[in-house]
C-alpha cells in the first residue's frame, strides 16, 4: 500500500481497520503485538488480505517501469550490507570467479550454474520501484535471469509449491536469511535473478554477486546474497516455519504484494 512514496505494512493497516473505533493504532513494538493469539488474528487478516487481491487483481499484470531520467540518484542499501560466511568472504577474495548457484530440492534436474554461465543465459532489464517496508522507495535498473528459465531448465516436480532462496548473510549462528515465494510469483516475467544494477557489477551491498528482484512484493522478499535455490512443498519446513527470516524473528508478513 503506497501513499506520496509511503510505504504501510500491512499489519499496521489491518491493525488500525481492526481498532477503527478506538483511534488506537499499535507500534510494531506495542506489547499485544507480542501476544500469541493477536499474532494469530493478523495472520488470517493476512490469507484474507492475499486471497482479496489475487481475486480481484492480475497476478501477471507488470510493476510499474521508468525510464532513466526517473532513476534514483542515491539507492539506500538495507539490511545486511555483505554476506559473512567464510564460503561467501573466499568468493568475494576471488571475485565470484567459482562461485556456483545451486538450484535444487524437488526438481529433476539439479543445477549448479556459475555467474558467467547465469549472465550468458537470456537476460531481462527493468527500471523499478523498490518500496520498503520502512517507508522510502527508490528507483533503480536491474538486469539479470528471469528465475522462470532456471526453474523451467531444471524441470520442477508437480507437486512443488514454493521457491526458497538461501543467502549468505547470517543473522546470529545457524540463521542464515532466508526468503520464499510461490510460484505465481516465481515465473511473473519481472521476477529475476539481477547480476547487475544501475548498469554496472551488482555492487556487494546491494547483495552480489546474486539478489532476487520479485518487483510485486516489498523490499524485504528481494532477498540478497542468493547462494542456493530449492523448489519445495512446503516452506513450513525450513527455519522458523513462516518463510523468511523478517517472517520468523519478526512477524511480518509472509505475502508481502504491493
């Protein structure tokens, strides 16, 4: 949801609708966004919140693109500014030269593909808005590998429902960042895998030497730093169960549709 560049959450807006009445709304902090069972009440408000929009909007229908004028003269770069695993700081001492995307899990044909094999591949370049959940945006041109081909290359099981990105950046010991998307999302024809950015080398805090750009959903489903890909059932297995790292230690939104 976006007003002047203003980006809501959804659960503050599904919170305020909640508490109308009163003229309360809750802070991310408030102490009954803590309880079990309002956590619970904002997650149905969310299933209710994606079933309505896929209903009455066009999942396939692009984001909106600019034109180089309208690019951002500066691009915050959020979150985790590098990846911190010793694999990814030997990748980063030899330019990616041997880094290996693995695309794997519930597929018939397992990949592991390197940049340069990637960047040879197929390409799409888009001008985008990135809309934070913090409330700034920006513009900026990607490139990179529609995720559909890689998926299609590696031939998915029938019974694959979601795509989880594992990333380099690591939260504490053992919680690596982590994202998921179905696959409505996954094979959307902006959603890509962008080695470039602005164009020139996908800079290291902007995620390199691999970032996801999903431009229908918030800037914390881009997840950066990619180093495996695995087709699954169920994201529910992986981590704390809700299908990304802001979803499980700080309960945002698993759908995140703008």
């Amino acid at each position: 949801m976006t007003h002047r560049g203003l980006v809501l959450p959804r659960r503050k807006f599904l919170t305020g609708a909640a508490l109308g009445g009163s003229g309360l709304l809750l802070s991310g902090c408030d102490a009954l966004t803590e309880n079990a069972g309002f956590r619970q009440f904002l997650r149905n408000g969310e299933a209710l919140n994606k079933g309505a929009q896929r209903l009455i909007m066009d999942r396939s229908a692009l984001a909106p693109e600019f034109s180089a004028a309208d690019m951002s003269p500066t691009f915050k770069a959020n979150g985790s500014v590098t990846g911190d695993t010793p694999e990814y700081n030997a990748h980063v001492a030899d330019k990616f030269a041997r880094w290996q995307l693995r695309i794997d899990g519930m597929v018939r044909k397992p990949l592991s593909l390197s940049l340069a094999q990637l960047m040879a591949m197929p390409s799409r370049e888009q001008i985008t808005r990135h809309d934070c959940v913090e409330g700034w945006s920006a513009i900026g041109k990607w490139r990179g590998t529609p995720l559909r081909l890689l998926l299609n290359q590696a031939g998915m099981s029938t019974k694959t429902r979601y795509i989880v990105f594992h990333c380099a950046d690591m939260w504490a010991p053992d919680v690596p960042y982590y994202e998921s998307i179905d696959l409505i999302d996954a094979f959307h024809p902006q959603t890509i895998l962008a080695w470039s950015m602005n164009d020139g080398v996908l800079p290291i805090r902007h995620g390199a030497p691999l970032r996801l750009r999903v431009e229908r959903q918030l800037g914390y489903k881009h997840a950066k730093y990619v180093m495996r890909i695995e087709a699954t059932d169920d994201f529910k297995k992986f981590y704390g169960g809700n299908g990304g790292y802001w979803e499980d230690a700080h309960d945002y939104d698993w759908y995140a549709g703008i």
